[in-house]
C-alpha cells in the first residue's frame, strides 16, 4: 500500500501526522468512480474504526477532512469512508464533500434508532449514502436500505456457493458490489466475471498477458502521472515524463489551448500548459484518458 504522510500546519493539533492512502474502485469496465481513504498512525501502522483504534482514526480523519483539498483528492469521483459510531456522531462528517461521501458502515454496528436517525439526517443535509461493510444474510442494516448504494462481499474467502447467494441478494436489492483487495488482473476479471460491480487494489499495476487488460507504455506514464498529481507536483519532473511521450505531450497541448484561459495566447511548451492548468487540471485530464 502507498501512504502519503500529512503533518498538521496547526500546532494545537491533537495529532502529530498522520499517514493516508487513496485507493481507486473502478467499475468492471476499469472506470474510475470513487477512492477509497485509508488511514494510518505517523509511525505508518493502518488505523480502522474498531475498539483500540478508534479515537485515533477520528483524530485522524478530523486533522484531514477539515484542510482537505477535497476536489483534487478526488477529481470526479466519490470517497469511500469506512466509519463507525464515534466518527458519524462526530464534527468531522461536516467538513465532507455534500454528495459525494459513501460511509462503509461495519456490521458490528448496532443500528438503533439513534444512529438510524443520525444517517436519515446526513443524507438529507449532505447527501451522505452507505455502503454495508462485509455483507451477510439477514443483514440488520437493511433497515438503511434506501440509503445504501453498495455492498462489500469477501470475494476470496467465502465459498461460491455462499457468495453467490450474497451476489443475488445484493442484486435483487438493486445495490452495487464490492470486491476489496483485487491484487491480480486474473482476479480482477475472474471476480468481476461472477457478478461484482465494483473492484478496489491494485490490480491495475500488475503486469498482464491479457488483452483486455495490458497497458501499453502509454498508459503507463499516465498512471504515473496521475500517482504524481495527487496534490501537487514538480513541474521539471512532469514536463519531463509528459514530453517523453509525442501523443501525450500533443493531446496536453490542445486541451490547454482549447481552453478559454489560453485565448490570449497559445501555449506551445509542456512547462506553460502545466503551469496553467495546475494540478487539479492535470488529474482531470488524467482521469478522462484513464477512464
């Protein structure tokens, strides 16, 4: 897993950093629709909302959601938050993108009607919506179902029999599936093949002898690119990878003078297209090649 360090700008901070990862979840058709954050300590041990962790990964996600640059963090797509009781009931959910927040609610959480009540008001204020973590039979958070969008099944552990059976169960609810930690493209497709909409890990960055799947040299520099945009980038570094490569560095130059920004003048170098569109203009274009 990739972690990127955060240090906290404010000295009153409860935390001294913080580690987080953004992993993608992609359709079957490898589209990108949503990243999921994951956190972790400053000595870069994972953090979930469970018993022991669960203070720290609210003073974790607080320290984050409060300064985050939600829109370059997640370009078009959604954020999957896994949560528990402590952080929905907390400030944190506030400072969160309105519309674009999935909860991964854990099925150790006890629905009552107070928290019930809590996500009926987060979705009517911020359009908050679910998904139900680990999904089982006879699931108690079904009483949320018209807030959920998806659920996760254990696509490697379960026997197929049992996860077919979740498969059809989730489908007849008319609610997307997740698979997390799709490590290999035999898996993804495999996985995606039995009924899965939804696939989270790294499967993308394995090498592939499959032709559906196998990035040729150019999908690989965007790839890395869109690792290098996350935020922020040296702008010698990317104009470099970018005029590495004819057709990228070309379709670079007619997006930024297609733009009304660039009437005054046209943009003839890597470097002044870059500088233009920043970061966040990098990503977006990033995603719509990708995607």
């Amino acid at each position: 897993m990739n972690w990127a360090y955060a240090r906290a700008e404010n000295s009153t901070s409860e935390t001294d950093g913080f580690y987080l990862s953004r992993q993608p979840i992609v359709t079957g058709e490898r589209r990108l629709i949503a990243w999921e954050l994951l956190f972790g300590t400053s000595a870069g041990q994972p953090l979930k909302p469970i018993e022991g962790q669960s203070e720290a990964y609210l003073a974790n996600v607080l320290e984050f959601a409060s300064s985050a640059n939600w829109d370059s963090l997640l370009g078009d797509g959604r954020a999957l938050l896994q949560v528990d009781r402590r952080l929905i009931f907390s400030e944190a959910i506030e400072h969160m993108p309105r519309n674009r927040m999935l909860l991964g609610l854990p099925k150790a959480e006890t629905v009552d009607a107070s928290l019930s009540n809590r996500f009926y008001d987060l979705h009517s204020r911020r359009g908050s919506r679910l998904l139900f973590v680990d999904y089982c039979r006879r699931d108690p958070r079904e009483q949320l179902l018209e807030l959920a969008d998806a659920v996760q099944i254990d696509a490697f552990n379960l026997d197929e029999e049992a996860r077919g059976l979740l498969i059809r169960r989730a489908q007849r609810r008319k609610l997307q599936i997740l698979a997390n930690s799709v490590q290999r493209d035999s898996d993804f497709i495999r996985i995606r093949d039995s009924g899965f909409d939804l696939l989270q890990g790294d499967s993308y960055s394995e090498a592939s002898d499959n032709k559906e799947t196998q990035a040729n040299p150019e999908g690989k520099l965007l790839l890395q690119l869109m690792v290098d945009a996350r935020g922020g980038f040296e702008i010698d570094q990317v104009t470099q990878q970018v005029e590495a490569n004819p057709t990228s560095a070309d379709g670079l130059l007619k997006l930024v003078n297609s733009l009304e920004l660039a009437r005054a003048q046209k943009i003839e170098s890597v470097g002044q297209a870059l500088i233009l569109i920043g970061a966040k203009g990098l990503s977006r274009w990033l995603n719509l090649l990708l995607f």
